[in-house]
C-alpha cells in the first residue's frame, strides 16, 4: 500500500536532551512553526512517515544515544531522523538557507551572503535527505518535500524514482525574477524544484514569479500553469496554508484552556492586549508593527 513521506528540515517531534535528574535521557515533544503545526494532523493519519532532522546534532550523541532517538521516532512518532553535524548545521541552515535563501526570498539582498562553501554543504545535507528518503520510499510512495532547505531534493529523488509521485511546497515567498536571478546557483535551484510533479505556493504571486523565472533562466516554456520540461508535465499552483481548525476551535472548551484564558484576563484586566507571535527577525516587520499599535 502507497504511503505519504513527508520531508521537511524539521520533523513535527523535536527531540532534546533530559535536564539534569530526569529518569530519561531525552524529551520528546511537538515542533514549534508553522510547517510542523500545519502539517501534524495529516501526519497523524495512518499510511504516513515524516524524514527531517531530530533536533540535536550527530556528534553531540553516541551512538547508542543516536540509535535511541532513531528507534523512539520509528517506534512512536512515525518519524525518520536524518544524521546532521554541528558543521552541516552552521554551513547548511545558519550559512546557506539562513544568510543566503532566507534575506534574498524575503526582498533583502543587501543582506545576502554568497558564500561557495555553504553552497557545497546545501548541496551535501541534500544528498543526505535523499540517501534516507531511499532507505524508506517505494516507487508508488507520495513524497512531499518541504520548504527551502530542500530545493535540490525533489530532481535526486524524482532521477532515482521516476514513477513515484512527488509534491514540493514553498512555506516562503518565491521573489521576482529580477531578485531570484541575484542568486548565482539560481539554475540548479530551478531544476532541482522542477523534478516534482507538482510545486505549490502560499499566493499565485509566487507561483508567477516561479513561472517567470523557469521560462526565462531554463526556457522552460507553460500553458496554464502547467509546465513542460524534461519531457514531463509538472503542474504549479498557489495552495494558500491554514491549519486543522476544529482542533484548534475545539480546543476553546477543554478546561485547561479556559482555566489559562481566566488567569489572563484576571492579570491583564481592565488594560488593553494586543498579541502578537511571531521570531525576532528582520523581515517580520515587527518595529513597523509597534508603530502601528501605536
């Protein structure tokens, strides 16, 4: 029977290690984002098994410890762990999707590195997501890739499994062809995206840019967002993301939830709240927001 991959730099289960005085050595609990949050209820459906990173670096684990963790994920959370160093880590995910994909895909050139270096490790943890995709996938799988971190995966695993299904979706903006062209391994990139058989946004402004970019840097002609290339037909779409809202609705009536919502409105008041969740990063806009509250 057919089952869905699911293949993202961070799994829906995050693993750290146990403080101090604990009986166990790790903890496990649900990731934090909104890839992880928006995908974790259609993981929970049977015939399905997540790829991604664990949340601690392979050298910081024995190999016992390594074996734990990877047995425990199998086991419990229907999740595949992918071996990572501290090194793949700082030149892979702060270097590469950090410094060089995140600033540019967000309008920032002025803050992108192009650092050769952090190329060839994105291009290694790549091959290592593939190597464990292939421990696990069939040829009549659904495989869905994830995200930036993975651009060049669906093109390895589309070369090595050519009758298998594969959907990559984009949870960042895809900019302009006259931002993205900025990008010195822009050709790989592409290519890499277009081994899927379908490739999704969250608005159909990406899904242009995408299509301007393919046609102008592969000459890769569409036809109502269908795209042919290599001598297969891949399909682009805008997907916009939302989450499981009967779980997240429902949830106003378990009494743990209105217990906290008492104990907020008792602290807060008669004052005025205004909430607001999102990272300390540069492109959240969050002084422009403190402005606007203003």
């Amino acid at each position: 029977m057919a089952k869905t991959i699911l293949v993202s730099n961070r799994m829906s289960t995050s693993v750290s290690r146990a403080q101090d005085g604990s009986d166990e050595r790790f903890h496990f609990k649900q990731s934090m984002g909104g890839l992880a949050t928006g995908l974790k209820s259609m993981h929970e459906k049977e015939g399905s098994l997540w790829v991604g990173w664990s949340g601690i670096a392979s050298d910081e684990l024995s190999s016992d410890e390594a074996a734990e963790i990877s047995n425990t994920l199998q086991n419990t959370y229907k999740s595949v762990p992918v071996s990572l160093s501290s090194e793949d880590l700082e030149l892979f995910y702060y270097g590469f999707c950090n410094r060089t994909i995140w600033p540019l895909f967000h309008y920032f050139p002025t803050y992108t590195e192009y650092d050769t270096a952090t190329w060839d490790a994105y291009k290694q943890v790549n091959q290592k997501f593939f190597d464990r995709v292939m421990d696990v996938a069939e040829e009549d799988d659904y495989i869905w890739v994830h995200d930036y971190h993975l651009m060049l995966l669906p093109k390895m695993l589309k070369d090595a499994l050519p009758q298998s299904r594969i959907g990559f979706f984009l949870h960042i903006p895809f900019p302009s062809y006259e931002v993205f062209r900025l990008l010195p391994w822009r050709t790989e990139l592409l290519r890499g995206l277009l081994g899927s058989d379908l490739v999704g946004f969250h608005t159909y402004d990406y899904a242009r840019h995408f299509l301007s970019s393919i046609r102008r840097i592969l000459a890769a002609e569409h036809h109502m967002a269908q795209v042919r290339y290599d001598n297969r037909m891949i399909r682009v779409d805008a997907f916009p993301m939302g989450i499981d809202y009967e779980k997240y609705s429902n949830a106003l009536d378990l009494p743990e939830v209105q217990q906290e919502r008492e104990r907020v409105q008792q602290e807060v008041s008669t004052n005025k709240l205004i909430l607001s969740v999102d990272r300390l990063d540069y492109s959240k806009g969050i002084p422009l927001r403190l402005k606007a509250f203003h």
